[in-house]
C-alpha cells in the first residue's frame, strides 16, 4: 500500500476536466453575450453625442436668427441666418453690422465636434462646418465622414456622416 502525501482529508478535493470544461464553456457564452451589447452601447453614446452636439448648433442657429431679426433693419439685405463663414468662424462678420464680432456659439472650445467624423482625420476636422448644398441629410460631395453640413439659406445643419447608417437614415440627424 502506498502512502499518500495529501492527508485523507484532500482526497478528491479537485476539479474534473469535464467540469472545467463546462466553466469555460460557460465563460465563453457569457462573453458572446455581453460583447454585441457592449458594441451597441458605444453606438448609442456616439449617436446621443451627436444629437447633444447637434441640439447646441441648432439652438445657437435659432437665436443668431432671432438676434437677426431683431436688431438687423429690415430694409437691409442681410441673410436671415448666419452665412456659411459667420459659422464657420463661429462670429458674426460686417454683412450683420450690428452685431459683427459677436460669438454665435459662447463655449470654450466653439463648435462642437461631430462624435462620427473619422478617427484618422486630424483633430480640426471633427469640428468643421461645411457648405452642402444638397437636401438635409445628405453628405458634402469631397469632406464625406467629418464635420457638420449647414445650409445657410435655410439655417439647417446635420452630422457629414455615413459611418453610423442609422444616424442618416433613422434619425437623420
């Protein structure tokens, strides 16, 4: 009879590899699991991103409109929106004379950046405004994927981006 090294009371105290096994498998199910829904938080957060950003360029749209309209003689042929550049600059320019030099939008960093824009563009391009031309919703024909669209003429803007389909499409943002 051979002597064990382990007292009796370690005796069968272990694993089996088929419980292992299950451990792993189940480890493995779970993770399947989890990760799809990770992925999805994280298109969500850009999208809500993207429509926080959009709500604070909208708003300062609608009162550089209102500030237009009110202070602006109306005799004048100023546009009634803020031109492309006067965004773009983020400060009313001579074409408003009265209020020339004021911010549009007061946050420290300016306009907001666009959480679609591509990753591997340089840090300027998430914040671009740029001039589309075409029906709210589609992209600038050569900036595809960075920045936002602005239609001066009616004050519209959205994200310049397909990178999320459901944000063009569902939401168009």
């Amino acid at each position: 009879m051979t002597k064990s090294f382990f007292p009796p009371e370690f005796k069968n105290k272990g694993f089996t590899l088929v419980e292992l096994v299950m451990v792993v498998l189940l480890l493995v199910i779970l993770a399947a699991i989890a990760i799809p829904n990770f992925i999805d938080y994280r298109k969500a957060a850009k999208n809500a991103s993207a429509e926080a950003a959009l709500g604070i360029l909208r708003s300062a749209i609608v009162i550089a409109a209102a500030s237009i309209e009110l202070k602006e003689d109306p005799t004048q042929t100023s546009p009634k929106y803020p031109t492309f550049e006067e965004l773009q600059a983020n400060s009313f320019l001579p074409i408003h004379f009265v209020l020339n030099g004021n911010k549009i939008i007061e946050v420290p960093n300016g306009i907001p950046k666009n959480p679609w824009t591509e990753a591997t563009l340089p840090g300027t391009s998430f914040n671009r405004i740029l001039n589309c031309s075409g029906p709210k919703g589609t992209l600038h024909p050569t900036e595809k994927n960075q920045g936002w669209c602005y239609l001066e003429g009616t004050g519209e803007v959205w994200a310049n981006s397909n990178l999320n389909s459901d944000t063009i499409t569902e939401n168009n943002l």
